[in-house]
C-alpha cells in the first residue's frame, strides 16, 4: 500500500466531516497508471472510495483542474451519461497538500486495449456499441437543464484548443520537432467554420477512460473529466477515431493494422454513422482536420507529461516512455496533411 505522501489522519479527520456514516481506519492505496491526477482508493471500514487529487509541485497553469472534474461529474450524475456519484471536492490545500475529491468507487472493469484480446467477436461489438451510446448520450445533454451552461467559453472551439494546447506544448517543449511547428501551422491556415453546435466534451474520451460492468458489456462510468469544456462534441468522436490510427506504443493502444471486421469490431465509417444517428447530426465537413488536430493534441499532452518527467513529479512510471512518443507522433501526424 503506497499512500505517496497522503496525510491518512489529517484526510481521515477531513472525510468524517464531510461524508455521512464513514467509519473505522482508513487507508490509502494508489491506482497504478493515468498520467495526470493521481488517483487512490480509499477504505475505511466496508466502505471503499476514490480520491482524485492535482499533483504536487509547480504546474502549468488550467492543468489538473480536480474542481471542474468534480463539477461535472456532479451535474451529470442524473443524466443518461454514466457517472459515479461524488461526495465532496475539498480546496484547502492544507488537508494533504494539494486540492482534492472524493467520489464512488465503482467495481468494475477498465478494458486497456481496443482490440480487446480476450473478448468475442459479439462482446467486441456490444463493448464499442455501449462506448458509442454514453458518448452521444453526454453531447445529447441539455447543457442549461444540469446547469452547465456556463462550464465553456463562447467562440470557436477548436481555435481556442489549438491556442491552448500551443501554448501547453511551447511550455514543455524540450527539444525543437520540425513536425509539431509544421501542424500547428496547418491547423491556424485549415481551421473550419464553427458549426455553432455546443456541448459537453470530454476531451479525453477513449476505451480506458471508461469503466465496464464486471460481467457485461456495458459502460457504468466515464471517467478522467480533467480536459471536459464546453465546446464541438465532433473533438471527441474524432479523438476516438484518430487514436485508433496508432500503433501499439509507448503504452498507447491502437488499431493500426487489425482486421476490424474480422473482429467484430466497426469500421470508422459505421461507428460515425451510428453516432449521428444518436445524435441527431448529418454530414460531417473537414473531418481530416479534427483527426489531425486530436493527434496534434495528443502529442501536446505527452510533451507535457515528459516535462514532468524531466522535472521529476509525473504520474507514473510510464512518464519518460510516453515522452518519448511525441516525435513519431507528431512525424505520423504530419503525413495525414500531405
């Protein structure tokens, strides 16, 4: 049991006061992986719970944002999205030196990789079909009705993302990639119209930020809500598609080179067309731009994650690997804009 520098007495003193009917000892034990907010279950008694918390040391500024998570997923949890319940977000950095919160702990699965090695061809079918449902089931959500209408910016969403995710990349930039400047040309010269839809998006929605029932194929929660925002819900079904490209590498799963059909698993093409007819939308314009912005994006985050490495607070173990993804990702990427 690793409590990496939870301060149990102090968090214990802190959760009694704020979650009805804990009791007994607690303790504290830390998930393995995830990149960002670390991540624990708490015991106390029969009772089990997760604590997410921003990490410690000096941080770029908007990352690691606990509070927005906890605000969504609250105003979430009577929707058709599945969320877990939350209980309380503590922002007194006192309790065990960085802000923090605490919600339910689901027992379920978290399926790492896409191809899904040990499933059956139909359970593959009924796992990506589920992921598609929770998916338009939050950009089918009534963004005033829970509340949430002021959880975004106005403006066009994707050049607010390629302004933010250039400036996190320059930041963590350790070392100058010809092809991280090529796309972040590309992007500025090629962005599309805002096509005035706004919704919740997750900004981060793939298999493993979901959890799965222990024993069926359907999703109970959508987890990781720390790049949620208001803005064009096409940014995460293009994030799903576009991580489908990849390789296996650096810890990232992808589908480059399966034979989806013989898997049971939908092409691109049916899994698109399933989500608009959820959802309601039509054609899709300028669909290789969102693909080339959400691996852009993705490379921006892993350079983040190297930068932390290098200063010695990242996450996991995997930190350096994943670092050192961004170059082949960003000369993979560039090869989608020729």
């Amino acid at each position: 049991m690793s409590t990496q520098d939870l301060d149990i007495s102090k968090l214990r003193e802190y959760l009694t006061d704020h979650i009805p009917d804990m009791e007994g000892p607690l303790t504290a034990e830390k998930f393995a992986g995830g990149q960002s907010n670390p991540t624990f279950k708490l015991t106390s008694g029969d009772k089990h719970y997760v604590l997410r918390r921003k990490p410690p040391g000096e941080l770029l500024k908007s990352a690691h944002a606990v509070d927005r998570e906890f605000r969504v997923i609250s105003a979430l949890y009577d929707t058709d999205v599945p969320v877990p319940r939350t209980y309380t977000l503590c922002e007194d950095e006192s309790v065990i030196g960085s802000m923090f919160y605490v919600m339910e702990y689901l027992d379920g699965r978290i399926l790492w990789d896409p191809a899904l090695p040990d499933a059956s061809n139909s359970d593959r079918a009924e796992i990506f079909d589920s992921m598609n449902a929770a998916m338009a089931a939050l950009h089918n959500v009534d963004i005033d009705a829970v509340g949430l209408s002021d959880y975004g910016r106005p403006g066009n969403y994707f050049e607010r993302q390629l302004n933010r995710w250039t400036k996190q990349y320059r930041a963590s930039e350790l070392e100058k990639i010809p092809d991280m400047d090529r796309l972040i040309d590309y992007l500025a010269q090629n962005m599309p119209e805002d096509d005035g839809r706004l919704g919740i998006v997750h900004g981060d929605y793939r298999l493993d930020n979901l959890m799965f029932h222990a024993s069926q194929n359907h999703a109970i929660a959508v987890l990781d809500w720390e790049l949620s925002t208001l803005g064009n819900p096409l940014a995460d079904l293009a994030n799903q598609c576009a991580a489908w490209k990849l390789p296996g590498m650096g810890g990232i799963q992808g589908l480059q080179g399966a034979d989806r059909a013989a898997l049971g698993i939908p092409s691109d093409e049916e899994y698109i067309a399933k989500y608009c007819e959820r959802t309601g939308r039509g054609k899709i314009e300028n669909w290789n731009f969102y693909i080339v912005f959400s691996l852009f994006r993705l490379a921006a985050i892993l350079q983040g994650v190297a930068m932390r490495a290098h200063q010695g607070n990242a996450s996991s173990k995997e930190a350096k690997a994943r670092g050192a993804m961004v170059k082949p990702l960003a000369e993979l990427t560039a090869a989608l804009i020729d």
